[in-house]
C-alpha cells in the first residue's frame, strides 16, 4: 500500500492483524499467494500469447450461424461467449457430458434464469438461453478448444436439423 493510506477494517474484533479486521492470516495461504503473484509475473506474457492463440483457433472454427455476444475489442480472450438464436444451450450441454462448458457464470449456476449479464448487453432471454460459454486458459490445448467447438457446433446443428 502506499504511504499515507490508512484502509478502514474489514471486520471488527479481535484486533489482529493491525487492527484492520481479527483473525489471524494463514502463513500458508500467505506463501501460496506469493507463489502464484510470482508465477502470474513470469508467465504473464506466455500466458497471453497462448490465450490469444485459442481464441484466434476457437473464432475461426466457429461456424457462420454463431455469434460472439459481447465486444470484441474490450473482452478477456480467455471467455468465448456465443450465441445460435434458438438452439437449446442446456440440452447440448447435456449431450456433451465430457466436455467443460457453461449456460453462464458459476455463480449464477442452478438458478434457472437467464443470465444477467448477457441480458445486461442486450440479449433477450432467449437468446441468452441460447448462449453457451467456454473459458481456456495455460493449460488448455489448442486441440480441446478446436475439438470443443466442432462438437458443440455439431450437436447445435443436430438439433436445428441441419448436417452436422
């Protein structure tokens, strides 16, 4: 933090941690933080590079009926959010068991409804029920991003009737 700043406390109690919330931190989880702040500092410009192949991969194996929701400048290239206006998301992701994807957020997962963020750029609830999301990351390959999207694309086109 920088000289002068004086955060308030998060919680209040015990007085620990010099006064800013009680409890007293875990060493572990405190070298475990250091550890993955030096990694995320060494592989910072690796893990961009690969990021940016697989979403240039995945994009490209899109077929024409899919669409990107979001911006395409302002986004994290590690979440590819796409939508087939009419296609049922949650019955391809039960078609594709072995394959890691989702309606939506984790933390809206099991509610039901739409998410609210897809409505928040301006999907309707359709389409943001048609809307399917994959995340990729270091230690994805750019064969498990391909074979992921020729597979939801498959089962997408199955299910409008259309030759896979």
């Amino acid at each position: 933090m920088r000289d002068g700043v004086e955060p308030a406390p998060l919680i209040h109690g015990g007085g620990q941690e010099m006064g800013l919330r009680s409890g007293t931190l875990s060493p572990a989880l405190c070298v475990g933080f250091g550890v993955a702040a030096k990694l995320a500092t060494e592989r910072r410009q690796s893990d961009h590079e690969h990021v940016e192949e697989l979403w240039i991969a995945a994009g490209s194996s899109l077929m024409t009926d899919w669409i990107i929701n979001g911006s395409m400048t302002q986004r994290y290239h590690g979440n590819l959010n796409i939508c087939w206006p009419g296609v049922d998301a949650a019955r391809i992701i039960a078609e594709l068991r072995d394959v890691a994807f989702s309606l939506g957020s984790a933390c809206a997962s099991g509610s039901g409804r739409p998410s609210h963020v897809l409505r928040a750029i301006g999907l309707s609830d359709r389409d943001a029920r048609s809307s399917i999301r994959l995340g990729f990351g270091r230690y994805t390959s750019k064969e498990e991003v391909l074979d992921a999207v020729n597979r939801i694309d498959a089962a997408a086109r199955t299910q409008r009737g259309l030759a896979a």
